[in-house]
C-alpha cells in the first residue's frame, strides 16, 4: 500500500459522520488528517472541550484592512468534527492538512476575472442542475438522502462518495474557474501526506478526512505534491482566526465553502436515529414535532393523524424507489397531507421550526477569541443580557431613570449602562440590537431594542477587532474616523450625538472640538438647524444619561445665532427648497422654545423680517407668520393686514395661494378660528379669473391635503357661515364624491403650465 486509507465525506452528513467513526475504529490509525486549513492546528484541543456546544464555527480573518473573513462550520454530525473527537478519545494525533487561511483569503485577488468567475458559477449551477433531472428527485439533495443517508453499510458509503465526488469531478472537467484552484488545493493536501509519512507514519497508519469530491485528485499517481517553491510562491495575507458560536439558520444558507444543508435541524435528527439503530426514529420524531408545534400555536392535531402521516411516508418512500425509510420530501408531502389539510401554508413555520431550527452553540470562557468578543461576551454577563443571546428576536425594554428600589450603583443604572452597550455596538455596525422609536410621552427615558444575535453578528464584532480591544475602544476610534472624515457640521453634530448615547464624554469632545472649528466656515441655514437641534435634543435629554452637556451651551449659542443672520437671505428660494427651509425654521424655533439661553431677539427679529419682505419665499413668508402668531409675536391685527396685502388684487394667484399654504403649515385650529382668515381667504378667491383660480387651486390643494377630516368640517363650517349656509350641509358638500367635470379638472392640474 503506498498511499493511506482515504475517507471521501460530504461536509455535513450525519451517515458520514457515523460511517467515518466506524472506519476509524476498524482502522485503528496513528494519524488522522482532516480537510480544512492546516494553520487551525492550535485550536484542535477546542474541538474536545466537553463544554463546546456545536454548532460552531472557524473564522479566519485579514489583519489589515479592510478585513476579509472566511468561515469553516461544524455541526455535530460534520465528519470532520466527529474525527476530532474520535482521536481525542483514543488518543491519536490529528491533523488539518489544507491551505493556511492567509492564502484562502488572498486568493481572490489573485482569482480569474469576474467575468470568468460568473461563469463558473453559472457551469457550477448547470452541473447541479444536471444532477437534479438524473436523481429523478426533486433535487439531487434528495436523492444522496436516499443513496447515502440511508445506508447502513460502511464500506458502501465510502465507496458510493468517492464514485460520487468522482462523477461530479468528471462533470465538471471543462470548467477552467475553479480547477486552478482545486489543483494548488490537492497539490498541498499530498504535500502534507508527504511529510506525514517522511516523520515515520506509515501510509496504511494514517486516514485522510476529505470532500469526496477530492478522492479521485489525492489518489491521482501521476498527480505530485506541491514544492517548496511552489509553496513559496503562493499569495499571503496575514491572518488570524477565532472559534465561535453558530446557528443551524445559518447553516441552512449554506455558509463557508459550500458547506451547509437546507434543514440542519432535521440531518440532527438523522444523526441522532443512526445512532439509535432504527432509522425509522427520523419519521415519527419529524412529524411528532410538526404536531408538537402546531398544537403549541392552537392549530389542532390528533394522535391519530400524525400516525397516518408516518404510515404515508413509509408508502410514499416505497412508491419513488426508495427502501421505504422516507426521506425529507417523503415527510414533508405526508406532514401536508395528514397534517396540514393538504396545504403547506398552513405548516410553514412548523416546518422551518422543525427543518432548520433555532439551536445556537455555545463555547466556554477561555476559548480562543479575539479580545474585543471576550468583552462582548462579559458585556452580556455583567449587563444580565445573556438570555437575548438567541436567534429568535426578542424585544427589550430600557427605563434610563435611577433605579431607586435598589441596593447598589450598578443596579440603580443597570438599563443606562445597558443603553451604552447596545449605542455602542449599533455605531460599530454591530447588529445585535436594532433600536427602535419610543414614544413621545416617554422618549426622554425610555428605549426599545429588538435583541438577536446572528454569526453575522459575531463576525463584524471580529471585523470590528481592528479598530479596539475592547467595545468602548472600538467605538470610540469609529467615532474618531468619522468626525475626521465629516463632510460638513451636521455628520459632526451626530457624532456628537452617538457619543452621548453611548456615555462616552472623551468622544463627545473631541467631537465637539471639530464641530466648534467648522462653525467658523460658512455654511447653509439647513445645515446649521440641523445642527442646533441635535444639541438641542442632546441638552434637553443629557441629565438622563449622567452626563455634562454644558460645554455644548457655547456651540449651540454660535450655531443659533448664525443661522438667525442669514436666515432671510436663504429664503430666496423656489418652491422645492422651501421645503427644506421650513424644516430648518422648524428645528430653530424649536430650540429657541427650548432654552432661555438663546438669543431669543435675533430669531424673534428673523421671523418678522421673513414674515414682512415681499421678495421671499411666500410659502416660507407664511409660515414665518405662522410661527410668529403661535409665539405671540403677532396678533389679530397683524394678521388681518398681512393677509389683505397677501391675498388681494393684483398678487399672482401662485403667490398668494402659496403664503396661505406656508401659513396653515402651524396652529391650525387658532386659524381654523379666525373667521376673518376665512373671509379673506373666500373673498380673494372669487376676485381671480379661471385660469388665475387654476393657479391658487394647485397651492391650496397641497395645502389642505394633510387637514383632518374634523378640521376639514370646521373650516366648512366657517364657509357656511361666510356663505349664509347650514355649516353640515356645506361638509357633505365639500367632502362628497366629485363629479365627472370636477374630476377632469382636478386631474388637469397635474400638468398645469406655470410658464416658468
């Protein structure tokens, strides 16, 4: 024999798994080498740790940026896994024996183009595709369930994944994509079976674990083993890798190298029947769990309808050539049946409940990871957030006011510190927790988080390793990045307000620092309000988070100020700006409500300047005016004047129409109370021409297009007491259907020419 046994898997099979075990006690190897990057050595004795829970994966990622990340999974029927655990029990010595990760993860780079590349996915998928219409199945999964899950013979699982993995190789001949690098794969592969055997293993002493797929390459004899100077020539990038948790979910999207299955949680099953002896364990426990689930849910299910299930499967199994264990199609055709009324809607979620399920792994404290999930993890612990390390989302609810029912410090401000945590990984992109929008009565102090953790979350905390040790550190050099790159005031301003969430006061400065420099520069009213109201909000809410907002008092102060001078100016404007203007006019008033420490005189002299001038905007005009009635800066009086010379002869319909929309932007029921607006407004009205009243109508249109069905009324009202009508009649007239004319106008005014 001059080469060693070759044991040929499929990455996640659970008869594999079973079959190699059995293979390796027949064989009783010195060595085991296992297919998977030969730089995972150290974290081998992970692997046998009896508090590892799989699933479980291996990330290798790029030390530099940006990072690249490559995953390898284990479940607990991988073959490869149950190899491990084979030689740890037995004390024999175990191997990985691929490429390292830094040459994985810089292949790409060195990869054919993305033309090729998309070609060879497209050959790849025509190659499965192929597959499908031979197995006669519903897919080729089904039929290596059928042909493979289901043997019981271990040299016949053996031989039949190396014939398979041989075949697909053949298929697969004229596709130039992938070859090159299957070829350095396997020249490395028997490299390293090489310098087993030149260390004094025998080749009959060792057992090689791989992809069936590359049988038919390692036992290639006019194939040679890689060189050194091949190997030295080999593209590199420096790397690290990490053992962490993984989902069965994530398993079912088929993760890493190709390396997963559509229903994890159902090959769990099958793992665990094998194990049993009776395959047909699969079935009855497939379908008492579908039961179990819908009866949880309130849908009804008998003891007696999920024995017809099994019995049809068993049928079903027999009729498509099987030898009567049922496969998964068989199970979920019977569970539609008997079980679901002969829809599969009905059992969706009992079925991916069942199929992929929800379990998660778990490792012990000390496990190789970097130090920034070392942090994540102890974060949980101490923040009492372990219990949302799930899958299932899960919704939580924070008060960030002091505790005082409470013994000690810690936890009087458990859900502030919580608050921080969550800020923090949300500004690293960290997507464990989502915030989402609290409610107005409580907003200064209350926070919902929807909670889920996903291995794509524990990989950006990996991504995120470069930026700090720890999460706090991580943050704030995010912050940092982003204040340094802040294209003007108002990115700077949010960092402001991230550093605040996140209890984070050194950030917070710096932040401010810059904010307070690009003050000097000139910039936009739209920018500074926007601005002014982050600090605003920041200065309103600050104490609830124990911080100290007053250095943020000068800032503001400049910023405010600022934006009074040069608001008239910008309000030079067409229509379409207008709409960002009066959100800028909006958020400055709101601050000047806010605090008394504000320049109150400069915005109070702004509004009546852009409330007065005649060469504005008349939206913005308006709701100038508007603002100035609700601060009682105006009475009855000014607004009567204001509107005669708004609304009156002479003034182009557009005009007019548009200062009344700028008006009604605010404090509607004190105008809705004013029956003199109205009056002014009906008798304007009639003094325009058609095409002068096509004009107005297109303004007033948008104008009233957010009014209240009770506001509506009220100002019917008011339009029948104008007119001499009953004031309901005039509603039911106003807010009936439109006839056939009025339609046709109404629709005309979609393209009305404004001769701009």
């Amino acid at each position: 024999m001059n080469h060693p046994h070759i044991f040929g898997i499929r990455h996640l099979s659970p008869a594999g798994a079973w079959h190699l075990k059995n293979f390796l006690t027949e064989k009783n190897p010195k060595l085991v080498l296992v297919e998977g990057p030969c730089d995972f050595d150290d974290i081998l004795p992970w692997f046998a740790d009896a508090a590892v829970q799989p699933p479980i994966a291996v990330l290798a990622y790029t030390k530099d940026a940006p990072v690249r990340t490559i995953l390898y999974p284990f479940a607990e029927y991988s073959p490869e896994y149950q190899a491990i655990l084979w030689c740890h029990e037995n004390k024999k010595k175990c191997r990985f024996i691929d490429l390292p990760s830094e040459v994985f993860l810089a292949l790409p780079e060195h990869a054919p183009g993305a033309k090729a590349a998309d070609s060879g996915e497209e050959e790849r998928m025509n190659v499965y595709a192929l597959l499908d219409k031979q197995a006669g199945e519903d897919g080729h999964e089904t039929f290596w369930e059928r042909t493979m899950e289901h043997t019981k013979d271990t040299e016949g699982y053996r031989r039949g994944a190396a014939l398979f993995g041989s075949e697909l190789r053949a298929l697969e001949d004229d596709s130039e994509t992938d070859r090159p690098e299957i070829l350095v794969r396997e020249a490395f592969m028997r490299r390293k079976i090489a310098e087993a055997v030149a260390e004094g293993f025998a080749p009959e002493e060792i057992v090689v674990v791989t992809g069936s797929y590359h049988v038919a390459g390692l036992l290639d004899e006019q194939a040679e083993a890689m060189t050194d100077k091949e190997l030295a020539s080999l593209p590199r990038l420096e790397a690290s890798h990490t053992l962490m948790p993984y989902s069965y979910y994530r398993l079912s999207t088929r993760a890493g190298y190709g390396a997963g299955n559509r229903a994890p949680a159902y090959y769990a099953l099958l793992w665990e029947a094998i194990g049993r002896g009776d395959l047909s364990y699969t079935a009855r426990c497939y379908l008492s769990r579908i039961a179990g689930y819908q009866r949880t849910h309130g849908n009804p299910v008998s003891s007696a309808q999920v024995i017809e299930a099994v019995q049809l499967a068993a049928a079903l199994a027999k009729l498509r050539g099987g030898s009567g264990i049922p496969a998964l199609r068989d199970l979920r055709d019977a569970a539609v049946t008997c079980l679901g009324g002969g829809s599969f809607s009905e059992l969706t979620l009992a079925t991916a409940d069942t199929e992929i399920g929800t379990a998660i792994g778990s490792l012990p404290d000390g496990v190789s990871r970097t130090s920034i999930q070392d942090d994540f993890y102890r974060k949980l612990k101490e923040l009492k957030l372990e219990k949302y390390r799930g899958i299932t989302q899960q919704e939580l609810a924070l008060d960030l006011r002091e505790n005082r029912n409470v013994s000690s410090q810690a936890a009087a401000f458990l859900d502030l510190h919580r608050s921080f945590f969550l800020h923090r990984l949300r500004v690293l992109g960290v997507s464990f927790a989502a915030a989402a929008a609290a409610r107005q009565d409580n907003a200064t102090w209350a926070e919902h988080w929807s909670v889920r953790w996903t291995p794509e979350a524990e990989i950006e905390l990996v991504e995120a390793a470069l930026k700090g040790d720890t999460i706090a550190q991580a943050a704030s050099f995010c912050m940092k990045e982003r204040v340094e790159q802040a294209p003007n005031m108002g990115e700077a301003a949010k960092v402001i307000e991230d550093a605040f969430a996140c209890g984070m006061t050194e950030a917070a400065a710096y932040a401010t620092a810059a904010l307070q420099a690009m003050a000097v520069d000139a910039a936009s009213v739209a920018d500074l309000a926007s601005v002014a109201n982050s600090l605003s909000v920041i200065l309103k809410y600050g104490d609830i988070r124990q911080l100290d907002s007053r250095p943020l008092i000068p800032i503001l102060q400049q910023i405010f100020f600022r934006a009074c001078l040069i608001l008239p100016g910008e309000c030079i404007c067409d229509d379409e700006a207008s709409k960002t203007m009066a959100g800028a006019m909006e958020k400055l008033n709101s601050a000047a409500l806010a605090h008394d420490f504000l320049d109150v005189a400069s915005w109070n002299e702004a509004l009546r300047e852009v409330a007065e001038r005649d060469d504005l905007n008349t939206k913005l005009s308006g709701y100038a005016m508007a603002i100035r009635l609700e601060r009682s800066l105006a009475d009855g009086e000014a607004l009567r004047l204001e509107v005669g010379r708004r609304l009156s002869r002479g003034i182009p319909a557009e005009l007019g129409a548009g200062w009344f929309e700028g008006l009604a932007m605010k404090n509607r029921y004190a105008l809705i109370a004013r029956l003199s607006l109205w009056e002014s407004l009906d008798e304007y009205l009639e003094m325009l021409d058609d095409e002068e009243f096509k004009r107005a109508l297109i303004f007033l249109r948008r104008a009233f297009a957010d009014f209240t069905a009770m506001e509506k009324d009220s100002i019917a009202e008011n339009l029948g007491e104008i007119w001499g009508y009953n004031g309901q009649e005039v509603s039911e007239a106003l807010n009936s259907e439109l006839g056939g004319k009025e339609k046709e106008l109404v629709e005309s005014l979609d393209a009305f020419d404004f001769d701009f």
